[in-house]
C-alpha cells in the first residue's frame, strides 16, 4: 500500500513539474510578447510625446496670435465707431449743403426778379420784351421823342354829331358866380367822350305759339329766335362765353363765376357748338389743300391729364388747330392727304412732314434761333462768331425783304442777291463742326430753303411772316 502511494506521487509530482515548466515557459514567451508591447509602446509613447509638445507649440502660437488679433479687433471696432461717426457728420454736412444750396437758389431768383436781370422767355422772345437788353447808345440817349418845338400837332380828333350814339346837354353850371353875379349862357361847345356800358345778362320767357293742324292732328310749337333748341342760353351768349374762353383767353372758371353757371353746363354749351362745327372743320381744312401758302407748326399740350400735342396749320385766310396725342406724320397727312399738291408748306425742318407731296420752305427764324445757340455754346470762339454774324444778318435781312415796298422785279433781284450771299457762306471750308452742321442744312436742303424766290406768293402775301413759329411761344 506504502509503495503504491510513492509511485503515484512520484507521477503527480513528475506531471507536476512539467506542468509548472510549461506554465513558466507560457510566462516568459508572455513576458517576452509584453516586454516587445512596451518597447512599442515606449517608442510610440515617444512619437506621441514629439507629436504633443509640437501641437502645444502650435497651440502657444496659436493662442498668441489669437490674442494678437483681439487687440487687433478691438481697434478695428474702434476705427469702425469713428467711421460710422465721420459718415453720420458728413451725411448731416451733405443735408446742410442740400438746404444751403435750395436757399441760394431761392436768393438767386428773389435776387434776380427784384434787380430785373431775371429773363424767362429765351432765345425765341422779342428784344422788346426781354428784361436784360444792353443799353442804348449814348447817340440815341441824347435824343428826345416828340415832335420838335414849335410843331403845332394834329390834336385829338373828335366825332362828329351823326357818329354819336347819343348826345346829352349838360347843363349842370350854376344860376350865379362865386362872386354873386348872375351867369349868362353865351354858348355851347362839344366834348367827345367814349363812354362803356358794362354787358348785362337779360333774362327773357319767350311764350311760343302751339298750334295742332286741323286735318293730320300734328303739333307745331313756334322756335325761339336766336336760340339753340332746348338751350338755356342764346346764341349770342354762346358766342360770347367761347370767345372770351378760346379766342382771348379767359378762364372757363372765371366765366363761370361772372354769370352764375356750372362747369359742366359751360363744358356741355362747348361741346355742343363743336359738334356742329365739326363739318365746318373739315370744310375749313378742306380749303387750306387748295391754297398756295400754309403754315404749320406743333408743340406740346396737356390733355386729360396726358401729353399730348397742339398742331396749328394756318394761313392770312384759314386756321385750323387740331389736337392730338401724337407728333407723328399722320396728323399732317390728316390734314393734307397722300395726293400731290401745288402749295407751299412753312415749316421747321422736323421730319413729321417729310411724307408730305407738296413743296416745303424752312422756317429762318428757327434757323436764326439754331445759330444763336451755336454762338451761346461757344462764344469765346471767333469763328462761331464771325459765321453767325455774317448769316443771321443775311438771314434777317431775307425775313424782312418781303415787308419792303419793291416792285416784282426788285423783289427777284434782290433775293437772288440774298441767296448768293447765304450760299456762298455756306459753302466755305470751316473746322468747327458746329458750323460745318449749320453749313450741311443749306448744302442739302437747298430745294426747301429758297421758296421764297421761286414762289411769288410769298411776295403777295406780307400779313404772315413767321407765323407758325407763334404757336412754339405760347404754352399752354
């Protein structure tokens, strides 16, 4: 029993020992494996301590800078409140410049209308009418108006008693003098006066005659003379209100305050008569195609609140206005059509006529207008000046000759004179282009230029010489 126990642990404590062999052979490869982990670790702990250290720099640095630009920012911000300060004052300075400005202008014009150097017409205006005028020379300074001493005169004339209308014997002197006397007609000696009588509006009830025929029944109510029918005014009132309104240019409103009616009766009274006028119109256009000489002429107008235009074509015999809200050809096409036609058109040189079949003149006023605002536009320049010296004289001149007393021979001389001379300015070298422009006008257009030789109406006709440049004067 003993041996066998001896033999057994000789077996467990041999198993025994080689168990422990192989668990301390398992612990040193494990040490070994553990040992190479913590080189590797050792070595990257190292790579990761480089690795810190340079990111710490970097985050110094970082925090440096950072620091930096918050000092930087702080005086950015600072920069910016004196900016915005700065722009705050300077948009305030512009306001005050803008008001100081806005109260010059009003000084200038109050300055201006009271030292009657304010001139509000333009080129366009008669000398005399304008306000600043250069003044006269001491030649005729020195000149006095009137007749010269001794001149007895004419007197007033007076009229004669079958031209009166009415004459009155005054007889309001007193039966004695201041000094007591009696006083003693001796005789009596007439005065001509011209006396108003301001227009009364009479109001009348006509009562008209109705009659019934005896055989149809049909009922005949008389007419009430000289009045429109159903119209509350008669005609003699209606042409009176659309006188004063459209031909001397009183205001409807006053009309309509002086005798007591509505605007819409005055409109309605307007609107009326041209609807019955409406065939006299055309009659009237009608007759201007036949004619030898018209003029034309356009500007701007305000209708309904729109822009529109006033076209004006007239002669010393016919005058028609036609309002439109267009400036196109077709208003002048309306008026004279697509056939060809035997007058002469005065106009400017706008190109709204050029579709027109009939022979056209240039206005000289506008021409003399365009040459005085070339010589505005540069008048330090002495070969604008010389140019518009030279052909404004020749052209005034041309304008004027009509309103000679010359017979048809000296007429035709003498224009033929006065186109030599234009042309012969005009077809000079020059080097402004300013002048070289006015030059082309005459150059290419001469067809349009010189009517007034060739047709001899303008000669007959004296009574309109520049008339379609009056419609470009009045505004509306």
């Amino acid at each position: 029993m003993k041996i066998k126990r001896n033999r057994s642990f000789d077996y467990v404590k041999k198993h025994y020992a080689q168990y422990f062999r192989e668990v301390i052979e398992g612990q040193k490869r494990t040490i070994g494996v553990l040992s190479s982990a913590v080189r590797s670790a050792e070595k990257s702990e190292a790579a990761m301590r480089d690795e810190f250290m340079s990111e710490q720099r970097l985050r110094k640095e970082a925090e440096d800078a950072l620091h930096e630009l918050k000092f930087e920012l702080i005086g950015l911000k600072l920069e910016n409140q004196q900016l915005r300060d700065r722009f705050v004052d300077q948009g305030k300075l512009q306001d005050a410049l803008s008001e100081a400005n806005d109260k010059i202008k009003k000084l200038e014009k109050e300055l201006n209308r009271r030292s009657g150097l304010e001139d509000p017409y333009g080129l366009s205006t008669p000398s005399s009418k304008k306000v600043n005028k250069a003044n006269s020379t001491p030649e005729n300074q020195a000149k006095r108006g009137g007749a010269e001493k001794g001149h007895k005169g004419h007197g007033r004339k007076d009229f004669y008693p079958e031209e009166a209308d009415r004459i009155i014997h005054a007889c309001s002197v007193p039966a004695t003098c201041n000094c007591g006397g009696d006083l003693i007609k001796i005789e009596e000696i007439p005065h001509s006066v011209y006396h108003y009588i301001p227009a009364k509006l009479e109001k009348r009830i006509y009562y008209k005659d109705v009659c019934v025929c005896s055989q149809c029944g049909e009922r005949i109510v008389a007419k009430t003379p000289c009045v429109m029918q159903n119209s509350l005014y008669s005609n003699s009132m209606v042409a009176f209100l659309l006188t004063e309104h459209y031909f001397h240019g009183a205001t409807a409103g006053s009309l309509e305050q002086r005798y007591g009616m509505n605007h819409g009766t005055f409109l309605g009274i307007a609107h009326r008569v041209s609807g019955l006028l409406t065939d006299a119109f055309e009659k009237i256009t009608e007759a201007l195609r036949s004619t030898e000489l018209v003029h034309a002429d356009e500007t701007t107008w305000m209708m309904d609140g729109k822009k529109a235009y006033a076209w004006i074509f007239a002669n010393d015999i016919f005058k028609a206005f036609l309002f439109r809200d267009t400036r196109g050809s077709v208003v002048p096409l309306e008026v004279f059509g697509e056939e060809l036609l035997k007058l002469v058109l005065v106009t400017d040189r706008y190109r709204g006529y050029l579709p027109l079949k009939l022979r056209r003149q240039f206005c000289y006023v506008h021409l003399i207008r365009d040459v005085k605002k070339l010589e505005l536009e540069f008048p330090e320049d002495e070969e604008i000046t010389k140019f518009a010296n030279d052909l404004n004289e020749l052209l005034a001149e041309a304008i004027g000759l009509r309103n000679e007393n010359l017979t048809l021979n000296e007429y035709r001389k003498k224009a033929l004179e006065l186109k030599n001379q234009i042309m012969k300015i005009c077809e000079s070298s020059a080097n402004h282009p300013g002048i070289q422009h006015i030059q082309n006008i005459f150059r290419e257009n001469t067809d349009c230029l010189f009517q007034w030789i060739r047709s001899l109406i303008f000669l007959l006709r004296t009574s309109l010489p520049t008339f379609h440049i009056c419609l470009s004067r009045r505004k509306p």
